[in-house]
C-alpha cells in the first residue's frame, strides 16, 4: 500500500523538475526504487500529463 500524498509529491517533483533533497540534484524516476512506489508515480505522471494536454484517452 502506497501513500497517495507522498506518490502525488514525489510526481509533481519529477515532473516539475524539482530537487531531490537527498541526492541534491534533479528528482528522476530512478531515484524511487520501491517498486510499488515507483508503479504508483508512474501511473500519477501519465494521468496528470495527460490532463494538461487535454487528451481524453491515454494508452500505454
């Protein structure tokens, strides 16, 4: 089980390009290596960039 609010931090991070304070640098989807984690960002960055382009259909 996944937190939603840190799943929903750690996306807009990546996406936004913010740091990642533990490594100093830019946040990337390889810096989340819990895999329940990672499956939960991904699906959270596809939705929400999906919705800003204004696609209705999303497949991957």
């Amino acid at each position: 089980m996944v937190n939603e609010i840190v799943v929903r931090i750690i996306a807009e991070r990546i996406m936004n390009k913010g740091l990642n304070p533990l490594r100093k640098r830019l946040f990337e989807l390889d810096d989340v290596t819990n895999v329940d984690y990672r499956k939960a960002v991904e699906d959270y960055i596809i939705t929400n960039t999906a919705d800003a382009t204004g696609e209705d259909f999303v497949t991957q």
